[in-house]
RNA sequence: GCCGCGGUGGCGGAACUGGUAGACGCGCUGGACUUAAAAUCCAGUUGUAGUAAUACAGUGCGGGUUCGAUUCCCGCCCGCGGCACCA
C-alpha cells in the first residue's frame, strides 16, 4: 500500500513550483511539439474518457523530455460555442462568467491528473488577445477575395436560430440539438473554401503519419470526380427548326455513355425553369410540383427508398450534341441543384437512377456499353465496349472518354470538369458568444474592413443574449455598438454583426501555443519556424471532417500569405478510441453511466487511472470501462512499489546483476520506448508487468534484488512517464535529488538483449511435436542432430520416409515426413 | 449502395516480415498464511478424452496457396465508423 493521496499532491507540487515543464527555449536543440485537441470547457466538467488522450500525449511528452528534446506540450480552451451561450439565456449569467468557472474546473480535473503541460502557454480563445488574430486572419481572408457574402439560400436550424455549415449537420439535422434544417436563404459570410479543396485533397499524400481511416473520410468529404461538362442546346417544340433558345450544361462522370442519353433531368431550383416560363406548355402542372418539392424536408427528398417523381416540361427539348437527337426534359428531385451543373443527362441503361425514373415514366432505355457475358443484372453500371454509339462504337470506356472530351472541347460544347463535393464554409453565425466579424458596411463605400490597429473588435456587453430569429445575431440590438464611423470616408455606417463560428478560433491555436503572448503578430515566424509543424496530434475521430478540414484550410492560406513557413500543420495524427460506460453505452450525463475522474483520482490515485486508461486495450479503439481493470494497475503499481519497499531493507547487501534479469530489463526498456511511439501503450504496459514479476519472483526466492541499485533505477525510469508521482517517490527514496524527469532516458544495451538459449521449435509436417532449449545460434545440422536422438521426436519418425527438413534459424526445425 | 476498420478463451486483449495461438490483466477454481476476513503469495484456467504423459479439434463461415495460415488469395456472413439520389 502508498499513500496516493499525499505522494501526488506532493509531486504536483514540486513540479510546479520547480516550473519543470516550462519549454526549453534553447533553439539548438532538438524540437518535440505534442498537442492534444484542445476541449470545449463544458458545465457538467470532464469524465474518465476525455483524459484518455491527454495521457496518452503526456507519456509521450515525458519519454521526449527524458530523451532530451526541447518539448512543447500546452493546453488551452476552445471556449466559444453554444452550450455555454444557451446556459447564459436560460440563467443569466454572463457567458465569460461561466466559461471562466468551467475552465477553472477542467483545469483542477487535468492538474491532478499530473499531466505535464505548460501552464504559462495557456490560451483560450475568447480572450480578446487571442481571437484577435482570429479576426486579422478574417480580415487577410477577404482582402483576398475568400471571405465573400453569399445570399444563397443555407442550412437553418430552427432551434438554435442560426445558420450553420454543411459539416454541421448529420443526417439532415443539426449535430448540436437535433432538429430538422431548413433551406432558408440569407445574408452570410462564406470562406471559399472549394478553392483549397484540390490542395487539401492532394496534400493528404504528403501525411504518412496520418491514420489512414482519417484521411479517407478526409476524401470522402472533399469528394473529387472527374468528368466532363457538356452543353446541350434547348429548343422550343414550336420553333424546331429554329435556333437554340438556351444552352444548358450538365455533368457527367460517365461521358461515355452519352449515346445512352434518353432524356434531361434538372434540379427542381435550377434557373433555367423561370427563364422558360413561358415557353412550357404544362407550366401549372409543374407549378405543382415545385410546391410539393418545397413542402418536403431535405431529409425526406433525400430519402434513397422513395419513389423517384418528376414532370416533363413539354414544350422544351434538348440536342444531344454529339447525335443532334432530341430529347425530353424533366425536372425531378432526386437532381441536386447545389450539386455540378444541377441538371445531369440521363442514361436509363447504365444509371441505377435514371433506370429507375424511366421505368416509372416508360423512357427509352438504351444500352451503350455491353455488359460482360456473365452479367445477369439489370443495369450495367461498369465500363466496357461501346456500342450503339455512332463512330465511338468499339471502343473501351476509356478510350471513348478521351476521344469524346476532345470532341467536346474542339467543338467548343464543353469540356473537362473536376466536381467536388466539398462546399464553401458559411463562416456566419447569428448568435452572441463568438468572435465578431471585424466588417463594417457603409452605405458609401460598401463592406469596409475594421483598420487592423483597431483589432480586436471586442464582443460589447448586451442585455439578452437570446437569438432574435429574425436571422440578425443579439449584437444587432446593441445600437451604440453597431453604429460606427466607416473606416474609409468617415461617415456613418454600421458594424457586421453576425459572429464567427465555434471552428473559427480553433482553426490556428496550435500557432498561439508557439508564441502565446505576443502582441504585433499571430506568432512569431523564428518561433514559428522552430516549432512547427506538430509533431504529434492527438484527438476524437469526430474532428475528422470539421476541425481538420478546416485548420488544414486556416494553415494552407497562412502559408500562402508568408505566415506560417510549411503548409501542413500537424504531421502525425493519431484519433483516441472513446472509453464507454461499463455498461456498453456512451458515457453521458442522460444515461446516468458517468465516472468522474475526480473519484477515480481520489480512491486510486491518478497513477492507477492513467496506467488503466493506457493499458485498457488499443489506443484507437473504443472500449467499456471496468473498475475491476483499474484494481488490476493499482495491483501493479503497490508490486512495483513493494519491490522498492524491501530494496530499501537489502540496500546494504552487494549484488551483481543478474543476468538474465538484466536483459530482460534491457528487452523491456526497448519495448517500453518503441511502444509508446507507435502509441501502444498496452504492451509497453504488459511488458513493464512481465519485468516486475521476474523481478519480484527473483526477489522473493533470493531474498535480494536480482539487480544493483543502479540497474533497478532503470525500471523507474521507464515507468516514470506511465506512472510519474510514485516514479519520482521511489527515484527520491533511492538518493536521487533531482526530477526522475531530469534523468536521462536510459539507453538499452543492444548486444544483452540478445537470447543466448532459445527454445526451438520441432515440427512434424508443420505441427509442434516439441521444443528444445539451444543455443540462439544453433545450426541446422546440430538440430537435425539433436532432434533425431530426442524420444518425442523419435516415435513419430519410426516407419516414416524424411522427405525434407525446413529451418528457420534461431525458431524452428519442421520436418516433413511421408 | 460505396469507402474504411474489425470478428481470437468466461471478459479486455497479445502474437515480429507466414513460423510455439491465447502474452499481460480481469474473473474463476484450488492451496498457503490468518482465530477470521482483507491483502499477499503459490498452482491451475480454450474445448474434448485421459490421473497423467499425451492426442485430437480450435482465431466469424466455406474454399485455396504453402512444409507451415489468426497472418496471404478467392467467395460469403456479422459488427462498428464514414459518405450517400453527388450524376
């Protein structure tokens, strides 16, 4: 038994007061930057999953430092975001006010976990010192043309009575509260995202380290397809023999099926439709349909299982320009208009879709491409031989791809087009508790920027911090702030008043980390350049197509306006596993299932928790928890320090090194530091026991250490990073006067950890017949020697022919018999 | 539907590059210590048969390659995550 209690509040204590996790700023030496995602300092504080990564980047942090690098290991808070804004307007109390006792709360939680962070680097992003480098790289945004006003129509939640984001959203409704969005069309402030998307496609290629499940919903996200655009000629039915009316483009991945091409589909919204008005001859029939389109939720227009329904627009046909055939057109809503051109050429023959609706609507079906002759089901939707396709007719898909994108493009009726479905960023929201868009609009001079001196535009106090609904954020009612003077001719104008989103400050605030305090730049490039990019990022896989994408983007666009010196910000990424309730579920307040650290710390000491937390199963993978497990650690570590305990009695006896103790100290010490790089720390964990058995059994049988004082220290120091307060304990009582952390990582001896003996395998037509305990480097010849005089080995021979011998040194001897 | 990850004892999980499947931990069984309990220590713990030595079977299912497959290939089933009328 120790006394958990006092020996960690101890340690904390000495750690802070000695600042030992202040980072080194001697440039010359070699950098480690370990960042975890920063939290969101919510009311309800943290439960036992959320500290799982914060261990994990504080054991990897230790083992750097204790390897000698310079360290960078901060935290801070990304403390803007709605949680903390709706408790304001249900309880009046002042946003600031109970992010400040939020904070305080995760911080005490995270203290007395031992974790070593940088305290003097903390950053928050509501802090007007910080978000105002937030609001400059806005303002250095839309001076070059990326941050623009959209009036388009965005996703609404009706609940939270704010615009929000395409990767907002799941499945139709907002991730936040769950309701269902609305197309509402409105006044926002967009990033241009789309124009990075082909970088921050590309650029994933030069991240081996990261997870490669990551970086394929990265992808997913950003959704590339190559095809073609191709414009059709729309004729009215009246005057066909006259000119075109209209051009329409469409786009297609799948070009080659042109010739297959029966009829038209546009979007429901498309543009098109009003300009032709006049010349549909059904137009109150399809007048209809637009309101039953609009009466559907997004959701229930996007349901796959639905029927498909559209209405042809008579009147109107479109010219394959390819074969100048002339075909229908129909509006229907399985076309997207916020997708390509928002109108497709419909191939029945080759499209699960446009089967579907010419089923239902009786089109000609026509195949292009011939189906392979073991094809059975209806619709072919892969490449092969054209036919039926003109002089294209013969070839491969894709060839015919090519030679037809030629065509297109020397004829001048399209031509290549890369899609993606990847949207700008609506930036804009219509609530109080984020950073204020630094614009001001003057009647005279337009959207005007605030001068960057003026930085930051500071979030003014204001009576009620309810939405008004009205698509206007609360900082619209606050007149004498909104009122201002135009920055470019002095006369009256108005601030913007929409605020940025929850993303915005945590786009960058792993560049603050670098140079926290500074007040003329984001960061300073000498330190920008030391210390970037992270070296090792590690956080929820629910950032993958948020956070990331987006401070991928924030990065991308530093670097191309000279701030930042490399254009990808975090070089490894690693996504922790969640840690469940033990009965399966999420952890979660509304399930009652919640473990809170705080009592973990206090009944088992932080060290147990951290050892269970890391020792529970792979880092990446989500697993329940189970007190029971924890019981098990804390076993471990009251062994490890009993072994000390009775050192302490037997100092005074002279010892050699045991020699077998001693490699297998030397195995471990190998395995502990390569397996806390690749981040499993379950069998860096598994090893650290096996070693304290051998090293406790020998003990016990001996009644003396199987190692001398000096080789035993080793042990704590590889366990110092798992379990820091009793390693620093036990470092102490062995005469040690300074920091386990101020210790070297000891060096492992590669020649002892070599096996001398080892047992090798003996197999009989690749089945264990037996072992035999050899020499490491035993020949084939000596086996095979030994083997046949063996009496296992021997009865399994008799009456067989030996056709051949496999040997794999150093492992196996297989013989294969007949 | 597409993409990614996974499926191993009662449980969490381990296994290098194709080479002893089940490390380590939990739980359980028996024992030592104790007046007793806890703690600690020892032994056992994939299944079947056997006192045992040992044999056979065994890593979701069915095939295949190989001297040898949890690992590689083909065809399935199930679970998790992401995307999804994206043309």
């Amino acid at each position: 038994m120790y006394h958990h209690q006092e020996l960690e509040k101890k340690w904390q204590k000495r750690w802070q007061d000695s600042n030992l996790y202040r980072t080194g700023t001697d440039f010359n030496k070699a950098k480690y930057y370990v960042l975890d995602m920063f939290p969101y300092p919510s009311g309800e504080g943290l439960h036992v999953g959320h500290p799982k990564g914060y261990i994990a980047t504080d054991i990897l942090a230790r083992l750097r430092l204790m390897q000698g690098y310079n360290v960078l290991h901060p935290m801070g808070w990304d403390a803007f975001g709605l949680p903390t804004e709706n408790y304001a307007i249900k309880n009046k109390i002042h946003p600031q006010e109970s992010t400040t006792k939020n904070i305080a709360t995760f911080k005490r939680q995270l203290k007395v976990l031992g974790l070593a962070y940088d305290w003097s680097r903390e950053i928050n992003t509501t802090d007007p010192s910080y978000y105002r480098w937030t609001q400059w790289t806005f303002l250095q945004m839309w001076k070059k043309g990326l941050a623009y006003e959209s009036f388009a129509p965005i996703n609404w939640c009706p609940s939270c009575q704010t615009g929000l984001a395409n990767e907002d959203l799941e499945d139709g409704k907002c991730e936040r509260c769950g309701s269902l969005i609305e197309q509402k069309p409105m006044r926002q402030w967009v990033l241009k995202i789309t124009d990075y998307a082909e970088r921050l496609l590309d650029d994933l290629d030069k991240l081996p380290g990261w997870e490669k499940s990551i970086k394929e919903m990265q992808r997913n996200w950003i959704g590339r397809s190559v095809g073609a655009e191709i414009e059709f000629k729309v004729k009215s039915n009246d005057l066909s023999n006259l000119t075109a009316t209209k051009n329409l483009r469409v786009f297609t991945t799948r070009i080659d099926t042109i010739f297959g091409c029966t009829y038209l589909v546009l979007a429901p919204e498309h543009p098109l439709l009003e300009e032709l008005k006049d010349q549909i001859k059904n137009w109150s029939v399809v007048e209809k349909y637009l309101q039953q389109v609009k009466n559907k939720t997004d959701l229930q227009r996007t349901d796959l299982n639905k029927e498909k329904s559209g209405v042809q627009l008579e009147g109107l046909q479109a010219i394959n320009p390819f074969n100048q055939e002339a075909l229908p057109i129909f509006i229907a809503d399985y076309v997207l208009n916020s997708y390509g051109t928002g109108a497709i050429m419909a191939v029945p023959a080759h499209d699960q879709r446009d089967w579907e609706f010419a089923q239902k609507y009786q089109l000609e079906i026509r195949s292009v491409i011939k189906a392979p002759k073991s094809f059975t089901a209806k619709i072919y939707k892969g490449e092969g031989e054209l036919e039926n396709s003109g002089k294209f007719s013969g070839l491969n898909s894709l060839q015919a791809r090519q030679q037809l994108l030629t065509y297109l493009e020397k004829n001048k009726i399209g031509q290549k087009k890369i899609n993606y479905k990847l949207k700008d960023w609506v930036f804009s929201r219509q609530r109080y508790w984020g950073e204020p868009i630094p614009l001001i609009h003057c009647s005279k001079c337009g959207v005007v920027s605030v001068p960057e001196e003026e930085l930051p535009v500071r979030l003014p106090e204001v009576e009620s911090y309810a939405p008004t609904g009205t698509g206007e954020s609360p900082l619209a009612a606050i007149d004498d702030w909104v009122q201002t003077t135009c920055p470019k001719c002095g006369g009256s104008a108005q601030r913007e008043t929409n605020t940025m989103p929850q993303w915005g400050g945590s786009c960058w605030y792993y560049l603050r980390y670098i140079d926290p305090h500074n007040n003329s730049v984001l960061v300073d490039k000498k330190k920008e350049k030391y210390w970037s990019p992270v070296d090792f990022y590690v956080g929820g896989a629910e950032h993958a197509t948020r956070h990331l994408i987006y401070a991928r983007f924030w990065h991308k666009f530093l670097y191309d306006i000279g701030a930042v010196n490399y254009d990808e910000p975090f070089l490894r990424l690693q996504h922790v596993g969640l840690i469940m309730a033990q009965d399966g579920r999420k952890m979660s307040k509304r399930w009652g299932n919640v473990i809170n650290p705080d009592e973990i710390v206090e009944r088992f000491g932080a060290d147990a928790l951290r050892v269970y937390e890391m020792f529970m199963g792979p880092f990446d993978q989500a697993i329940s928890w189970d007190t029971n497990g924890l019981i098990g650690t804390r076993k471990f570590l009251e062994k490890v320090e009993r072994l000390f305990a009775n050192f302490e009695i037997l100092g005074e006896k002279v010892v050699q090194d045991d020699e077998k103790l001693l490699r297998i100290l030397h195995q471990t010490i190998k395995k502990v530091e390569e397996d806390i790089e690749s981040f499993n720390f379950n069998t860096a964990i598994s090893a650290l026991m096996i070693l304290v058995n051998k090293l406790t059994i020998y003990h016990q049988k001996n009644n003396l250490s199987a190692l001398t004082i000096k080789t035993n220290q080793f042990l704590l120091q590889i366990l110092a990073p798992f379990a820091p307060h009793l390693s620093e304990e036990l470092w102490e009582k062995l005469g040690n006067k300074e920091s386990i952390f101020k210790s070297s990582w000891p060096q492992y001896n590669s020649e002892l950890i070599k096996n001398k003996t080892i047992n090798l395998v003996i197999q009989i037509n690749g089945k264990l017949r037996t072992t035999l305990e050899v020499s490491a480097d035993i020949s084939q010849e000596e086996a095979w020697k030994i083997v046949q005089d063996d009496q296992a080995i021997k009865k399994w021979l008799t009456g067989k022919k030996v056709i051949k011998n496999i040997f794999v040194p150093g492992r196996l001897l297989n013989i294969v018999i007949k």
